[in-house]
C-alpha cells in the first residue's frame, strides 16, 4: 500500500511540475513576442 500511495503521489507531482513548466513556457512566450509587438504598435502610433 506503502508504494501505492509513493506512486501515486510521484504522478500527481509529475503531473503539477509539467502544468506548471508548461504555463511558465506560455507566459515566457508571450512576453517576448507580445512586449516588442507592444512597442511597435506605440511606434507607429506616434509617428502616424
């Protein structure tokens, strides 16, 4: 039962590193594609 339970809770942390990876990747994603769209829209907002 021991290793039931050592299992089960290695899955649900294997499980809770890989969402947490994944939105960490997503947020990273957006912040380098979306920061410089961002400023470039600025840029030519002032210059139009």
């Amino acid at each position: 039962m021991a290793r039931f339970i050592d299992d089960l809770t290695g899955a649900i942390y294997d499980f809770i590193k890989f969402i947490t990876k994944s939105v960490c990747y997503l947020f990273a994603g957006m912040l380098i594609v979306g920061v410089p769209f961002y400023l470039i829209t600025i840029a030519f907002k002032m210059f139009n």
